[in-house]
C-alpha cells in the first residue's frame, strides 16, 4: 500500500549534503567516536573488542537500565532500544493503530508522526499551533473539542519540533490527566527534552506524570549524536510492549552492538554533551538577533522556549519558493509547507558550530538580491 511522500526526508535528502549553508538542522552538533569516548572515559580497546553479535531485541539490559535511570518509577523492562528514533514512530503507531481508529495531532508536527498514524488510520483531526501576541500557543479548548469517542491517540511533541514551544508544566499535566480521564492514550515525542532555554526548566517526562504514556526519545537531537541513529521507547503497558517489539522483528530485529556500546557511552556524559548544546544554541540565537532585526523586513522573528529550531515568519514571499530558491543558492532553509503547515513560515536551527558562519551567507545573499529590503 503507498504512503505519502515524506516531503521533508526527501528535501533533506535532495539538499542536505551537497548545500554549503546548513541554516535548518533540527540535531545539534555532533562529536567524533574517539571524542565520544574520551568524554565517557571509555577505553577504545572496550569498543574495539566489541563482537559483532546479534543483539537482544529489546536491547541490551544494561543500557536498558541506564535510559531507565533517566526517568523516575521507570525499569529497563519498560524499555525498548531502537534502531533509530524513527523506527520507534513506525513501530508504536502500527502496535497502537487500527483503521478507523480517531488519532489527534499537533501540527505543524515532524512528518512521520502524523503521516503514519493517517496511513493506517484514515481518521486525522489537527491540533493547531496558534500564533499570540508574537508567540506560538496550543488551545486546550480546541483539543478538547477535537476529542471524539473513537478518539485512541494523542500525538504531542514537547519541545516541539519545529516551533520551539514548550507547555509550562501547569497546562502539560492538564493534559495527560484530561487524556487519562477520556481513556485516549498519548505519544509523547521528547527528542529535544533537556533543551530547554533561558530560564525554562526541563519538564518532567510525561511518563512520569502519567504511566500510560508512550514517550519516544533517543540521542540524535540534545545530545547531538544522530548518526548513532539511538533511541528508545519507553511503554509501561506489557501487552503493548509486546506488540511493538512484534513489529520490530519486522523492521531491524535489534540495534546494532557497536550502536548499543556507543550509546552507553554517550549515556554516561549525557549531560555534558546536553549543556554543550544548550550554550551552543542560545549563543547562536543571540548572535542571529542582529540579523533578524535587519531583515525584519523579510522574516518575523518568533522567540523559540526550548529545542534547536524556531519557525519563523516570511513576509510577502512564499516560503517554499524562497527555500527552493535558496537551495539552489547553496543556503538551506526549510519551509513550513515540508511540516504540514501554511506556506508562510520558515525553520531556523541553531544546534550547529556553523550557524553563524552560514547566517553570514545568507545576509551576503539577501543583500546582493534584495538590498531595499535591508533595515
Ligand atoms: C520530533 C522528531 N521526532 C523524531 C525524529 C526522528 O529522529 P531520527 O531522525 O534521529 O530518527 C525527529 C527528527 O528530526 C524529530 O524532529
């Protein structure tokens, strides 16, 4: 059966590596295997002697425990180890989905999250990102209306990719218990939790709020390692549990050992490789401050609480023709209309060392092409 283009996978694919400006990297920036294991104090002879055996398909009950050990009243038994992030997406939806079923969705919402969950299901309602006073808002009322009695899943994201909303924490617990109480399930994606910035404060894991919870996380975004393609499902539910380890002996049977060795390294600096990104990225939002004031002719600056990205305004332009254009500039942007949202906006991301370096490219490139738009 087809499935939908994964537009922004596809745009990636077509530019991410041959464009010389990356302006729009959701993960933030990535270290060498040997830096990796002097921060873990990890003797490389141990990564050397690694053999390449299959592994446990749940994953390794040692690294089980470490991710377990990130979140409270969690067990390496509620685990499952990945073999990327995504793989926990299309796993989760087809262990929780059957057709027909009703399944709510933020959105804008990376692609995957809402294209697979309407592939098996037929049956979408939005949940839409508002724009208030300059900044970006979900409206609790309008999710409660969306909310049918065939409604089985609520996708959410937080921080979110590609808004850079975070609830406060008031509104995430209203949340998970309107949820409990309607006996809908929820998927929580916290790819980008830790990220939070300035005077935010890491939420808890929505797990933690509420044991029905799904949450899928993993190590691409905050700690900046995605070609370790790591990640993990936490699901409490054993029966549950069971399908989705079902349909991963469809997909990758089990994580690779040098992943699986790598990643309990990565596991053990956690929070060093977490704060690097974390100054890296509110360096490059202020040091884009100056930029985006003059071009404020051009973008509408739309501050980001938490994550790597922001979504941006574009003014009098549309925003995919302005990326494409770009792209062929050798500058990469990614438009709004590549996250299922109106062609208006356009996302940032800051997690790179080369950001500011690339921004300089761009502001060359908007003031060779567009000099009276300059402030
Ligand atoms: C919100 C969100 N979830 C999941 C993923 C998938 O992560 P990975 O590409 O490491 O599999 C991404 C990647 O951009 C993402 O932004």
């Amino acid at each position: 059966m087809k499935i939908k283009p994964f537009e922004i996978e596809l745009y990636f694919a077509k530019y991410e590596f041959n464009c010389k400006h990356l302006l729009c990297a959701s993960d933030c920036e990535s270290i060498s295997i040997d830096e990796l294991l002097q921060l873990a104090d990890m003797p490389q002879k141990d990564l050397l002697e690694t053999h390449l055996n299959y592994t446990e398909s749940q994953g390794d009950p040692i690294l089980r425990e470490k991710i377990a050990d990130m979140t409270a009243d969690v067990s390496a038994e509620d685990v499952v180890f990945l073999s990327s992030p995504e793989e926990g997406i299309f796993i989760a939806m087809h262990a929780l989905l059957d057709k027909g079923d009703h399944v709510i969705v933020v959105s804008p919402v990376y692609e995957s999250l809402l294209n697979l969950a309407e592939h098996i299901t037929h049956n979408i309602s939005l949940w839409p990102f508002r724009l208030k006073d300059g900044v970006w808002w979900l409206d609790e009322e309008e999710l409660y209306r969306l909310a049918t009695p065939q409604t089985r899943l609520l996708i959410i994201n937080f921080p979110h990719n590609p808004t850079g909303y975070l609830p406060d924490e008031a509104m995430f617990k209203r949340l998970l218990h309107w949820a409990a109480n309607k006996g809908i399930t929820i998927f929580c994606d916290e790819m980008y939790r830790g990220l939070e910035l300035g005077e935010r404060k890491t939420l808890p894991s929505a797990v933690e709020l509420n044991p029905d919870v799904i949450v899928l996380s993993g190590l691409s975004k905050t700690y900046g390692l995605p070609g370790l393609r790591s990640g993990w499902l936490i699901v409490k539910n054993p029966v549950l549990r069971d399908e989705v380890l079902n349909w991963k002996m469809y997909t990758s049977i089990c994580a690779t050992r040098p992943g699986e060795a790598l990643s309990l390294a990565a596991l053990a600096c956690r929070e060093t490789l977490a704060q690097r990104n974390r100054d890296l990225i509110q360096q490059n939002i202020a040091g884009a401050k100056p930029f985006f004031e003059r071009w404020q002719n051009i973008f509408e600056w739309i501050p980001t609480q938490a994550g790597s990205v922001a979504l941006i305004g574009i003014k009098q332009f549309s925003a995919q023709v302005f990326c494409e254009t770009l792209a062929q500039a050798g500058i990469l942007l990614l438009p709004s209309t590549y996250m299922n949202y109106s062609d208006t906006h356009i996302r940032f991301g800051f997690g790179r060392k080369s950001f500011l370096e690339n921004l300089k490219a761009l502001d060359a490139h908007l003031t060779k092409h567009y000099p009276e738009k300059c402030t």
